[in-house]
C-alpha cells in the first residue's frame, strides 16, 4: 500500500495542522552551528502556509531526562525558521500546557507555532504504549490533521510519531515523501555498479546493514574506526585502533561471503596513525598491515584513511552509478584526520547517477567541510533512520502511514 500523502487529508484552509519535524539540530551557546534539518523541512511547512492552515510545529532536540532543560530548548530553532520562512513563529513553552494552548488559538490562518522540546515530556519516550497515547491525545486535542515529516524519527514507536498519526487523519509530509522515493531506489532498482561506502566508529552500528546490502551491490567500501576490525579479522595487528574483538567472526563471514558473492570488498591499503587522541597530535601515514610498525609501536591510534586509500576510493566512487554513504572516514572534526572523508564527499560529488550522503555524521562531515548539499544527489535527514530503511527493519512511522 502506498503511503498517504498530502494530498489524501483534503483541503487544508482554516484547519489546524499538527506536523512531526526534526529540528533536532546541533546548539552552541544558542546558535545553530547546522541547519540543514530545518532547511529540509520548509518546503512542507511552506506548502500548509500557502493552503491556509495553521500550522502547528512538533519537534526533539537532544536527548532530555523527561523535564525541562534550558540546552535543549528548541527557541533558538523558532527563531532561525522564522528567518528562513520570511515570517513570525509563535513559540510555545511548553507542549501541552497553557502556553500551547494559548499559542495555538491565537493562530491565524496561515500562520505558524512551534511547541517546546517533546522530549521535555517522559511520555514521548515512554515504554508504555498507554502513556504515548496518552500524550498524543492531549497534542492532538483541537487539530484536525497531522502530518509526519520528519523522516529522522520515523524508526522510533514514540507518541509523536506513532500514536498521534493513529489519533488523527495524517500523510507524511513532502520530506519524507523525498526520503522514502531515494531510498527505495537504493534498494528496489539502483543501477550498476552500485557503491555502499561505511565508515564510523563501530561495526556493530552497521551489522544489519552490511547483512542486508551485501548480496545487492557491487562494491562496498570500509573505512572509519570499523575498518580496524576487518584489518584484525584478515590477521592484521591494529596497536590501540578502535577494535570490537567480539565482533571479528562476524566480520570473517562478511569478507568470506563478499568473496563469494564476487563483491569488491575496498579495505585501506594505508592509513594515518596518531600518537595519541587530539587534533595536535603526532601522526603518520603507514600500509594498514603494518600499523603496528609506526613510530608510536602498539600505542598508535589510527584515525583517518591513507591518501593512496582516499585516492582508491574516490575511483571506485566515481566509477559507480550508484552510491550510499554512510560514516567519515576519519575523526574528520580534527583537520589533520579529516583528508579521508573529504576525499570521499568529493568523489560523491562527481557521481554520473544517484549519490546518497545517508545523513547523520556523514551530513554534518559534508557540511563542516565546506560542501554544499546541492553538490549531491540526496543528504539524507535521518541517519539512525535510513540505515534502518536499508535492512529492511520494521518503521513504525512510516507503517501507520500506510507504507
């Protein structure tokens, strides 16, 4: 069944809209350091504006204990998406209190409010399905409408994702339509040679998808922290290099099963050791089987690609027709380690085809150095959320929308 769109809850004009978004951006001393998530968020905001609704915004930010937290309050996104919309945004400090509810009758049509924070509710999060329920009714209490679009949450069973879609007429948003028609091309018709690129800190983030991706593509490229676990498991020594011993068998069978199933399996050739964790460190590039053998002996950290793996890689890249990334190749937040991912995000760039950039720290290590999302195929909002859609694991926010 296809999802419900926009289009199915009618028109829209005087009615109250409740829409799902994640604004769950990165603050520093109450600026936005990446705005890339409210940015994705406006061509859906705009389009209930235009039809004359009022427009009732919902949203996380950070992960709260259940109360109010000054960090994490979400007045700084309203008024950034403000900015970005050309017009004011009511802001509520609360979420289902007397100033959500004064906030939501003073709305004219056409005009738009933000709740605060959700997860300043224990109920968001909460186990107990009855407790959800609970505070979606009272969210959804004198709307006529919700819309789901933000695609970042849609792998969580929460009360504003799932709950409240089943107390109210609800469609996914134009963002998570975008999500869910690349993703789908990923793995329903993507075309060869078909790239997977992983990187990050651990293997086991990423066991269900290499798991499920493996026999559908042509090439897959390990980079990251987890590439020290597939160095140990062909019987490399990696000194202190981020390593999960408990996951080396799992990680032979991957390498077993590539080799089988006739997929180039990229691992570094080379690779950047520090003599310890800090942007200022000491560093040097040595052959990945020989780590050990750095200045720094059984005390060197590995912490980026080497520039012979970044240039092979950049080739197995542009050589696709189809690529998903996900994960830097290095610390990449620290200039001396962050060659490898820039390396990487170029090449995605020069894709002749779909290249996907799968959200998380993938889109923050694009934008940090210095690329502009339009330079890629599709930056996807929902890290956690898009490498579930890749394993084919169950999403609740999108089940109860008909997906």
């Amino acid at each position: 069944m296809a999802i419900r769109t926009l289009d199915s809850l009618g028109d829209l004009a005087g009615k109250t809209v409740l829409i799902r978004c994640d604004f769950n951006v990165p603050v520093q001393d109450g600026r936005i350091t990446d705005e890339g998530r409210i940015v994705a968020s406006l061509p859906t905001l705009r389009a209930l504006l235009e039809q004359g609704a009022k427009v009732v915004a919902m949203s996380h930010l950070g992960r709260p204990k259940g109360e109010p937290e000054a960090k994490h309050s979400l007045e700084p996104v309203a008024r950034r998406l403000g900015e970005l919309l050309g017009t004011e945004v009511a802001f509520a400090t609360d979420t289902v209190g007397e100033a959500a509810q004064r906030v939501r009758i003073a709305l004219a049509d056409g005009q738009l409010a933000l709740l605060e924070n959700l997860r300043f509710d224990p109920r968001e999060t909460s186990k107990d399905p009855a407790e959800r329920a609970a505070f979606a009714a009272e969210l959804a209490a004198g709307a006529d409408a919700f819309v789901s679009d933000g695609f970042g949450v849609v792998h969580r069973e929460q009360a504003s994702v799932f709950e409240i879609a089943q107390a109210l007429p609800s469609a996914a948003g134009l963002l998570v339509q975008r999500e869910l028609e690349v993703l789908s091309r990923l793995t329903e018709s993507p075309e060869r040679p078909y790239a997977v690129v992983l990187g990050g800190s651990k293997v086991s983030d990423k066991l269900g998808v290499i798991e499920h991706l493996l026999p559908r593509v042509d090439r897959l490229l390990i980079g990251g922290g987890m590439l020290f676990t597939f160095l140990a498991a062909k019987g490399h020594g990696v000194a202190a290099s981020l390593l999960e011993e408990d996951q080396l068998e799992r990680v032979r069978g991957y390498i077993a099963q590539a080799e089988q199933a006739g997929v180039e399996l990229v691992l570094p050739t080379d690779v950047v050791v520090a003599a310890r964790f800090a942007p200022d460190a000491e560093h040097e590039t040595v052959a990945a089987e020989a780590i050990e053998q750095s200045s720094f002996g059984t005390d060197g950290i590995g912490l980026d690609i080497g520039p012979d793996s970044a240039a092979a890689f950049a080739e197995a890249i542009r050589g696709s027709r189809t690529v998903f990334w996900n994960g830097p190749m290095g610390v990449f937040e620290m200039e001396a380690f962050a060659a490898g991912t820039k390396a990487v995000a170029q090449a995605l760039t020069e894709v002749q085809g779909l290249a996907v950039v799968g959200g998380g720290d993938s889109a923050a290590a694009v934008r940090q150095l210095g690329f502009d999302d339009a330079a890629f195929g599709h930056i996807s909002t929902g890290g956690g959320a898009s490498l579930e859609f890749l394993e084919g694991a169950r999403l609740p926010g999108l089940e109860v929308l008909g997906w």
